[in-house]
C-alpha cells in the first residue's frame, strides 16, 4: 500500500460506513456515525499531510 493513498482509503472507509449505516437502518446509533465521521476527518487530514510532505 502507498502512503500516498492512505487518506483516500480513510475517506471512503468512513463513507462505507455512512451507507452502510442508512441501508442496515443503524441511522439512530450515534456512535457509529460519529465514528465513521472521525474517520472521515482523520483521512482528510491524513490526505493533505502526506501531500504536503512530498
């Protein structure tokens, strides 16, 4: 795995997870929102700190 895409694969975990959650009707459960959410943040995060520093 390059670390280039390390962000990108964060991003679209936590966005599987979204759709996951509105199709498996896990909408009211907010800790798992809020973790896909996190997830979300920290892959952005990740994404332009590993493009920065190359």
């Amino acid at each position: 795995m390059n670390k280039k895409n390390l962000g990108i694969i964060l991003i679209v975990l936590g966005a599987l997870m979204l759709i996951i959650s509105y199709f498996a009707d896990f909408v009211d459960y907010n800790f798992y929102n809020i973790g896909a959410l996190i997830i979300i943040i920290a892959g952005i995060v990740t994404h332009i700190y590993v493009t920065k520093r190359s």
